[in-house]
C-alpha cells in the first residue's frame, strides 16, 4: 500500500493506493505498447492537438493542482502557482515539436538520395521524484509523447496523489493505454525498467546509479538527472545585498528541496560583510504553512528529511565550525526546520563535499577566483554553479571554467528554462540532457537511409 501524507500536517493523508506489482507492470506495459501504433498513426498533427488539449486542461484546473502541490509535498503556494504555469508551457512548447524537422538530407557519395529520420524509441519508463511533482514528469512525458512514444510514469510514493490527477487531465487525450502511473515504491520502479525501451530518471545519484547499471544490463538508454552540491561565487565586485538576497532564496525557498538548490557560498576575499548580509537575508525568509501566500520556506518532506538536515547542523561544532543560524526544528507540527547557514567547515565536511538535501549551506572564503572556481570543482556532483560579479571577464572565465552542466551569472542556482538543456556533468548526471530540443536524443533513435539511384523503385 502506498500512503501520501501531507509533511506540514503528518497526519492528513493525502492518497493511499495499493501499490502496482511487476506483473501489473507487464499488464500496463503491454497496453502501451498496443496503443503506440495509433499515437504514431495519429501524425503531427493529431499529436500535437492532443498535448495543446492536455495543456488547457492543465490550465483549467490551475488552482486545484497547485493546492494539491501544497498539500502533497508541501510546496508554498507561489511556487506551486509556478509550477503549474511551467507545466502548461512545457506541455503547449512540445505540443510543436512534432512539426520540428527529424532527420536531414546529405550529398550522396554516388547518385541517389542519402538522409537520416528519428524513430520514437517505443516505450519510454519515467521514474520522476516528488519535489516538482507536475513539471518534472511533464517535461519528460510531453517530449516523449511528441516524439511518437507510449509512457509508464512511476511518481515518487509522496507525490502519488499529484501525478494521479495530472495523468486524470491529460490522459483523455490520448489512446487509451498509451501513458498509465504506476504507483509504488523500488519494486515497481525496478519493473518499470524491466519493461521499458528507454529510461528516464530524475532523483538521488545512489538510486540513480542502480538504474543506470539495470539498464545498462539490459543494453536498453537512460537518462539520469542526479544530485547536486552547487556552488554560488561571490566576488568583491558583487552586489552584496542583492547577491545576499538571491543566493538566500536558493539554499532555503521551498525548505532547500530543489536539486539546483545552492548548497556552498564560496566568497573571494573578505566574507564578513556578505556572511552577514546572507544571514540577515535567510533570517527574513517566512518559514510556515505553505498554503500562506507570504510563506517561502515550509517543511521537508518527512521526518527523516528533517533529521538529516538536523544531524548535518549538529555536526557543524564537532568539526571545527560555526552555526551562524537555524539548524533547530520549527513548530510542534509537521517537518519544519530553520534555514541553516554553517561556515569555517573543513573542505571533507558533509555540508561541503555532499548534498543534504534541505534548506542549509556552508559558507567559506578564498583569496582569488583561481581558488574559488578550483574549490568549486572539487566535488563529485556538477549541476549548476553561480557567480556574481559585475565584471564580464571574471563571469566568462567561471564560465569556461566551472565544471558543471549550467552556469548563473548574477542568477540563483534554482530555475531553469524549460526549452534549453538541462543537466549536470560527472555524478550529477548520465546520458542526454533532458528539456529543450536536446529531449530527441533520449526519446528517439537516428536511421540512416541510403537510396541508390538506377533501380526500379
């Protein structure tokens, strides 16, 4: 059985569904693959009516999704409202993408005709976390299903209700088994991997190396979007209020939750005036219920979310460091923690060599961007990185230089744009990049056609 409860009132439960079993996999699967022809058969035309319909249905029922968002995972009402309105333009970008051109033709090496085409890859398996619970399974099923292909999404359990409704709204656009949620926890999703021709993943890199290897084994594609240990640089040219400002909200909007949340502050130079402009910017951010609309921290997601960020700042002494605010729980009720700001840490540091999920962060200082870009680097994850300077030669040298998929100059590490590529480098990452245009390369498969002129056709 998988129970959804709400993290800022544990005991509301939110769904609880019995949870799909392989052989309920294999059933769903079978289905899919049934209905891929006519999806395929349907044409651009008929593909792209159906996400442009499954679009509007999303935006008809903004309000009950970004409630639901709040109540499910605990997301605060503005960036619920965000999200949503990202899922509606996810859906209506890749509503076009099938009248985008899918192969190319080349000069022959003889006479005849020489060109390329993509196929969709046939049955795409979606494994998405709970944390954006509509945009992230969006932005893998919508480009899959322009593409041609048949989905099994496999939400994370505490998302269950939302990606529930969602495949509610937009399934009836489409033929009937072509995408199906299958609800439960590592079995089912190990099912799904088994089933599929294709995988895309986005979570921890411990489960995600797993998925990788399984696919692998079965010489089946994936993608995998893992963790992240991101990095924020600030120079001494920087705006210390306004960087202080924007890297706050990056550690601890949304209780830090977001894999592009910044987990270290790297300041070159003297980091005692922006140390405390940061500590007094944190401090300011609201943390309560998440349906306020003045509230941009609320809780993490369960109560062994919020022991991790608690044992992360209790560690902080021990090690020769200084908690220069939060690190204690919020409330009598649900999973509410204090923003968390720690510096003077040692470089192996849990806090600055690995990602703890929640809203805390290490700050520390070096003498030079040299110094700063190299301990940047020094992590296994590279996701995204930020800088702020007002200087154009220092951000274009971070910017060849910092080992990550994404680099923000004057910009939180949060917020992507949904129609450029995203993802990291080293553990933060495996395969294609997803969104964007860059999505073809997960969902479809390049052929080469060679048609030698002289023969009767």
């Amino acid at each position: 059985m998988i129970t959804s409860t709400s993290p800022q009132c544990p005991e509301d439960i939110v769904v609880s569904v019995e949870a799909t079993e392989p052989a309920a996999v294999r059933v769903a699967a079978e289905a899919a693959r049934k209905a891929q022809p006519d999806w395929m058969a349907a044409g651009a035309a008929g593909r792209a009516k159906a996400l442009g319909q499954a679009a509007d249905a999303v935006q008809g029922a903004a309000d009950e999704l970004a409630a639901l968002a709040v109540r499910e995972v605990g997301k605060p009402l503005a960036e619920a409202r965000g999200e949503i309105g990202r899922s509606v333009s996810i859906l209506r970008y890749y509503a076009q993408q099938p009248f985008e051109e899918i192969g190319a033709t080349h000069n022959p090496s003889g006479a005849g005709l020489l060109f390329t085409t993509r196929r969709p890859r046939g049955l795409v398996g979606l494994i998405t976390p709970w944390n954006f619970p509509f945009a992230i399974p969006l932005w893998k099923a919508a480009p899959a299903l322009a593409y041609g292909n048949a989905v099994l999404l496999k939400p994370a359990e505490p998302a269950t209700a939302c990606a529930l409704r969602l495949a509610e709204l937009i399934t009836p656009f489409l033929p009937a088994g072509l995408l199906t949620v299958v609800a439960g926890g590592a079995g089912t999703g190990q099912a799904v991997v088994e089933q599929a021709d294709v995988v895309s993943f986005t979570g921890s890199t411990a489960v995600g190396r797993t998925i990788v290897a399984a696919a692998a084994q079965r010489g089946i594609p994936v993608q995998a979007e893992l963790g992240g240990q991101n990095p924020a640089i600030v120079l001494p040219d920087a705006d210390v209020e306004a960087a202080a400002g924007s890297i706050a909200a990056a550690v601890a909007g949304y209780a830090g939750q977001k894999c592009t949340a910044t987990k270290r502050v790297i300041v070159v130079g003297d980091a005692a005036r922006f140390t405390d402009a940061l500590v007094e910017s944190v401090r300011a951010l609201v943390v309560g219920d998440p349906a306020r609309e003045d509230v941009t921290v609320g809780p993490v997601i369960d109560s062994a979310a919020r022991d991790r960020v608690l044992a992360a700042a209790a560690s902080v002494a021990d090690a020769g460091g200084r908690l220069l605010t939060g690190g204690t729980e919020v409330g009598d009720l649900g999973w509410f923690v204090a923003p968390t700001i720690a510096d003077g840490l040692p470089a192996d540091h849990l806090l600055e060599c690995d990602e703890v999920f929640g809203p805390i962060c290490s700050i520390s200082s070096v003498a030079s961007l040299d110094q700063a870009i190299s301990r940047a680097n020094s992590v296994q994850h590279g996701l995204v990185a930020g800088l702020y300077t007002r200087d154009i030669g220092s951000a274009l040298q971070a910017a060849n230089r910092l080992a990550t998929g994404m680099i923000k100059v004057n910009a939180p590490t949060t917020g992507v744009d949904f129609y450029l590529p995203f993802g990291g480098v080293k553990s933060s990452g495996y395969g294609s990049k997803e969104q964007g245009k860059a999505a073809v390369d997960t969902f479809t498969s390049v052929h080469t056609v060679t048609i030698e002129a002289g023969w009767q056709l």
